[in-house]
C-alpha cells in the first residue's frame, strides 16, 4: 500500500506540474475568443458604418493583429518548453577549468559561470536565469529569447485585449458606480452564484477583469527582465548586485538575443544563432558581489 500510495503521489504531482500550462493556455484561448467576438459582433463602429467597406477592413485588420500575437505566444511557448536549457548533451570539458566554475553534487559535474542547479527542473542550466512556474521549465543561454518574445506579445496582447474590453467597462458602469456593478468588476464569480448576474454578463466582467490583472502582472514581468537584459544580467545576478558580464546595450542585445537581436523578436521563425556557447563568458566586472 505505501507503494501503491508513493506512486499515486508522484503521478499527482506530475499532474499539478502541467496545471500552470493548461491554465495560462485556457486564458490566453479564452481572451482571444473574447475579443475575437467584440469585433465581429460588439464592434464599437455606429450603425451606418457597420455595413460598410471600412468595416470589414476593420474587423479584417483588427482580426489579423490579434492573432498575429496569438501565433507569436503560441509558437515562441512551444519552442521555449522545446528548447532544452540544461547541461545535457553539452560537453563541458575543456584544457582547464577557469575562474567561476563550480563542482556540482547533485550532477556530479564541474559547471561553467552563471550555470547553477535547478531543483525543479532536476538539472544544472547554462547561464540559468529563474525557473518559470507558468511554463515549468527554466529560463537559461538556449530559450531566453523564446521566453522574452512569449512576454512581449502577451504585454501587447493583453494591452490590446484591455483596450478592446473598455466597452465592457463602459456598459458595466453605464448606470454609474454602484454596489453591484463594483461587485461585479470585483467578484464576478460571487455574483454569478448568487444569481445577481447572467453567465453572458459574468463571462465579460471575467474576462475584462483578467486582462487588467493579467497585463499588470506580465508588465511587470516584461520590464523587469527588459531591464535585467539591457544590464547584461540574470535574475540571479541581479540578486547579488554583479555585472560582470555586461557587455553594452548592443552588446548585451547581441549575445542575449543572437546575431538578428533587431528583428527576431518579429517571429519565432526568424533565425537568430547565439554568438556564445553558454559556456564560456567575456568578463568586463569583478565576479565579486558589490558591498
């Protein structure tokens, strides 16, 4: 039975690892959709003009942006959780071992600077920068700029999406700030089971809700690691104050991002080879953390 109990344990486990994935998946699905419908069917056009050319070009122009986006978020998430940011497969010998390699005892492996070990992910990752809990995988030399490309179109989708959903403010407030319209931007989930509101109208307020949250949280995400990538730093690094690999502005872009820094973040299917190897790293700062 305790066997039994392990393995029922661990496949739980691995189950609720994939939670994170499907929600953020469901959200972004459910946005699109949203907006999706406000523009073919809530357009915010005049009556005269909703039969017109202009409206169809409209909604063809307003269609084409959002799932422009949509496609980026899907295409640079799929290649950031394809893309391996371990040591495995990675040979790590050389003539000698320099200045900021490490013995690691869980991989039983000497590791290069601004490698470490990630207990999640069960493995030491190249230039490792976090481990991200909404994609379960961590952030390192090989995928970083999947994961910076994934955060600027979910900013820019979520900033369009909240633009998009102002209506839905509007209509909501319409009769002024009330109690119940308060509530409902507030706790839709309440109204709804207390019968206060109509699943259309919680649906909205959800999802307009969301898009606040969302964008406020992902901007806060982006702008931090914009910040971080400017620096030529990693959220560790960061930690202890050092910035010894920095390298410039278009230094830093180039060897984060590759040798297409400029237009990569346009499509995932842009190449944009590294001109590093995760391995070995152009020291310009003392290695020492800042007092």
């Amino acid at each position: 039975m305790t066997g039994l109990g392990s393995r029922l344990f661990c496949k739980v486990g691995k189950l609720c690892e994939h939670i994170p994935v499907l929600l953020n998946t469901f959200l972004v699905f459910s946005i699109t959709g949203e907006v999706s419908y406000l523009v073919l069917v809530e357009a915010p056009l005049e009556a005269e003009q909703k039969k017109t050319v202009w409206s169809t070009w409209w909604k063809a122009l307003h269609l084409l942006s959002q799932y422009f986006m949509l496609g980026n978020i899907c295409w640079n998430a799929l290649l950031f959780l394809k893309t391996s940011p371990s040591i495995k497969g990675v040979f790590l010998g050389g003539d000698g071992l320099g200045q900021g390699w490490r013995y690691c005892y869980t991989c039983e492996t000497h590791t290069p600077p601004r490698c470490s070990h990630c207990y999640d992910c069960k493995v030491c990752v190249l230039r490792r920068d976090h481990h991200c809990v909404f994609f379960g995988q961590c952030v390192g030399f090989r995928n970083y700029r999947y994961f910076l490309s994934c955060l600027l179109f979910m900013w820019s989708g979520l900033l369009y999406a909240m633009v998009m959903n102002a209506e839905v403010f509007i209509v909501i407030l319409k009769e002024g700030v009330t109690l119940h319209s308060i509530l409902l931007l507030l706790i839709p989930w309440i109204m709804l089971v207390s019968g206060q509101v109509s699943a259309r109208a919680f649906a909205f307020a959800f999802i307009a809700d969301t898009c606040v949250v969302g964008f406020l949280l992902v901007s806060a995400f982006f702008f931090f690691h914009l910040f971080l990538l400017f620096r030529g730093q990693t959220t560790r690094e960061w930690y202890s104050s050092r910035r010894p690999y920095s390298l410039g502005l278009l230094g830093n872009l180039h060897h984060m991002l590759g040798l297409r820094w400029y237009i990569c973040w346009l499509s995932p299917l842009i190449p944009s080879p590294l001109p590093g190897d995760g391995i070995n790293f152009q020291v310009t700062g003392s290695l020492e953390p800042s007092q």
